[in-house]
C-alpha cells in the first residue's frame, strides 16, 4: 500500500518536516510509523507553532496511517526482500514519555495564571 509516513522536530525557532512515501507491507509501514511517530512524540514540541499545530497534526496524520497499515495482511514467510521488525509498540517505549510535554506545559501555565504571576 502506498503511504506517507510524517514526521516533525520543533527546534525553537525552526521546524524540520519529514516524511517517507513509498509502498510498505504492514510490518515495514508499522514499524516505520512506530519510529517515526515516536521521534514525533519526544523531538516534535520544542516551538510555539509545533507545540499547537504541527505535532498534533502530524500525530494524527501517523494515526490515521496507521489504521490503514493495520487494514493490511500480514507479509508471508519466504517472502523476497527484507523486511522491517515492527518492534515494541509505541505505547511501551520511552519516547511515548514526549506526550507528557504539552501536559506539563499547560499545568505550568495554568498555575503561572492562578498565582498571578
């Protein structure tokens, strides 16, 4: 199936947009989205318009692939060329941790405006 799977690095001022378009059976395109996806979650909030816009968006975007990707047979056995291990699903990995940035941002700002500071 062909996709486009999105990435996103917030890097203060700058942004960096990738993004890897091709035909993958579901074990390369699940685990590309996993990579991906997972350096979205901890490298993609670190700018104002990444923090609102683009991570989410491509968030979603990577989501929707991969209900797409989930649609798919799995590859069989003997089949010619390598293909990707998925790995541990994204929700077992360290970078699902990026997720609590946008959270601790808003308890911190929340708590700067009922203090008053």
């Amino acid at each position: 199936m062909n996709v486009t799977v999105r990435g996103h690095q917030g890097i203060l001022i700058v942004m960096r947009f990738l993004r890897m378009t091709g035909p993958f059976c579901r074990n390369c395109g699940v685990a590309l989205c996993r990579e991906m996806t997972g350096s979205t979650l901890w490298q993609g909030w670190w700018s104002p318009f990444s923090l609102f816009l683009f991570t989410p968006f491509t968030l979603i975007w990577n989501l929707v692939v991969r209900i797409k990707l989930n649609k798919l047979q799995a590859p069989i056995p003997g089949q010619p060329g390598p293909q990707l291990d998925p790995g541990t699903p994204l929700y077992r990995r360290p970078a699902v941790l990026g997720a609590l940035i946008p959270v601790l941002w808003f308890l911190f700002v929340t708590y700067r405006s009922m203090s008053g500071a």
